[in-house]
C-alpha cells in the first residue's frame, strides 16, 4: 500500500494521478488529507482516503497504519520556517511507529554553500529532515526537487504583458526551473519500482535560466518588447509597496529573486530526465504555454 500526503494539494494529487496512470490500482492507494470533504473525488476513484495532520502525531500513526511506501510531500506551512521542519519529523518519526517500510520525501536542490544564501533558512529544513530520515533507520529516497517552473509568472507579475517590463532583482543569476506536474511523474515512478532505498535524486532541468531569458522568451511569445529590470532590493521593495504589494508577499519576491542571484538554484542534472524517459519541460515551452 502506498499513502500520499498532501493528496488535495497540486503536487500530491498529480502524484496519485501518476500512480493511477502506471497501474497501481485505487485500492493500493490511500491518500493523506487534512479534511476528508474536500476528498470526494478520491473516494470515487476507488482510493481510500485517511485523514491526518502534519501538526498531530497521533492522527499520523493512525493514518500510516499498513502503509508499505509513503510520499512524504513537504509541508507548505506558511508560518515559521521551523514549523515546516517540525511537521516532517512529526511524520517520520510516525512512519517508524507505524512500520512504514520506505519514505520518498520531497526536499529542495540546493548548491554547495547554500548557508549563505537568501533562501538558507528555507533550504536548512529540509537539510534537517534529511538529516533525521537517514539516522531513522527507514528506507529513504530523497528527491532534492528543483524550483518550480510555476513561480515563473508569480515573479514576472501579472501585468507584464502590459507593461512590457519585468521587474525582478535576480541579477544575472540563473535558475533550474521545472514543471512540479513533472516532479510529480518522477515521485511515482519512484514509488512503483524497486531501487531506490537510501538514493538522492537531484531533480533539476537540463538548463539553468536567467530571467532575461525569462522576459526575451514572454517577449518572444506576446509578440512585443519586455525589458527585465534588475533594480536594486531597496527600489525594487519599494516600488512594490507603490503598487500596494503586501509585506509578505514583498519579503518572499525578494528572497527569492537573492537566491538565483546567488546562484543557490543554479543546478543541472539529467536523472529527472531518465525517470520521464524525455526532456523535461522547457522554460520556452512552458512561456509558450502559459503566455
């Protein structure tokens, strides 16, 4: 029996499509979500639906019970980094309790020296997970995923089609972006075939990008110029409040934006490539599509 957790959100129910997809049938399946009325759709699958929370331990070795092979997918909490770190350990140390045989956890790809970065807090939890899933004695496959090709958009904001101007503080630093739909593919694969206990799996694009790459190919795609501004952080902070952009909101563009200047999401791998068995999806032809 496989469970996967965080069944409702984008990463875990494209997971289970997958597992559907390469014949794992529904009643092999059980899905780990928060609130079981927004499982309907998976109950009518023919998948059974546990219901468990990152934050309760209890509910946790309750919902793992029988479970050979779980995909752990990294808490998305919006709180304190910390937080995040809390619920993976809370899970794991559940999966023991429960005799879970092998836990893929979904990490982050990070580059040497990662400490230093913006994003260094962020990437520290998920060295701590990693950390205490090798010394728990289960079976592990690790899957240091790249930065979603979906953030691309979020970054580029809604109106660059408009304004024929991105604005980001990402300097020249390049980023393997990748489809999460694709990462996706790659977890289930993992889950169906043997092999893979106590692996690490970088899985990144076959090309890092930078986001003057980014805005030729919008430009490419609208038909029209797009100018990428790298202005410095404190303009490029204060024109975002201008545009009545929430602090919140502010302080992640900005992290984020650090990073890829830093080069910390700057990695290339081809295993994601063997686990599809194709090239994984371009930065062009996700513009193409999206734009």
């Amino acid at each position: 029996m496989i469970l996967v957790t965080g069944a409702t959100g984008q990463f875990g129910s494209k997971a289970i499509e997958y597992l559907l997809n390469k014949g794992v049938k529904p009643s092999e399946i059980s899905a780990l979500v928060r609130d079981a009325a927004n499982a309907d759709h998976l109950k009518s699958k023919g998948i059974e639906v546990r219901v468990g929370n990152y934050t309760d331990y209890d509910s946790l070795v309750k919902a793992f019970q029988g479970i050979e092979k779980l995909l752990l997918v990294s808490s998305n909490d919006r709180q304190a980094v910390e937080n995040r770190t809390a619920h993976h350990i809370n899970a794991i140390k559940a999966a023991k309790s429960a005799n879970v045989k092998h836990v893929v956890y979904t990490s982050f790809v990070r580059e040497a020296g990662f400490e230093d970065s913006a994003i260094a807090a962020f990437q520290d939890s998920h060295v701590q997970t990693e950390a205490y899933l090798i010394a728990s004695g289960l079976d592990y496959t690790i899957l240091q995923n790249g930065i979603y090709l979906e953030m691309i958009p979020v970054f580029a904001g809604e109106k660059v089609g408009e304004t024929g101007v991105l604005l980001f503080p990402a300097a020249d630093g390049k980023a393997s972006y990748v489809l999460r739909e694709e990462l996706a593919e790659a977890a289930a694969e993992i889950l169906t075939i043997d092999g893979h206990e106590k692996q690490i799996y970088s899985l990144t694009n076959s090309a890092s990008v930078s986001f003057k790459e980014i805005a030729k190919a919008i430009a490419d795609q609208l038909g029209k110029d797009v100018d990428y501004q790298s202005l410095a952080v404190e303009t490029f902070e204060a024109k975002l409040k201008q545009f009545g952009v929430p602090d919140l909101y502010i302080g992640m563009f900005t992290m984020w934006a650090t990073a890829q200047a830093q080069g910390a999401m700057d990695v290339v791998d081809d295993t994601l490539e063997r686990f599809l068995g194709r090239k994984p999806t371009t930065m062009s032809q996700f513009i193409a599509q999206i734009y």
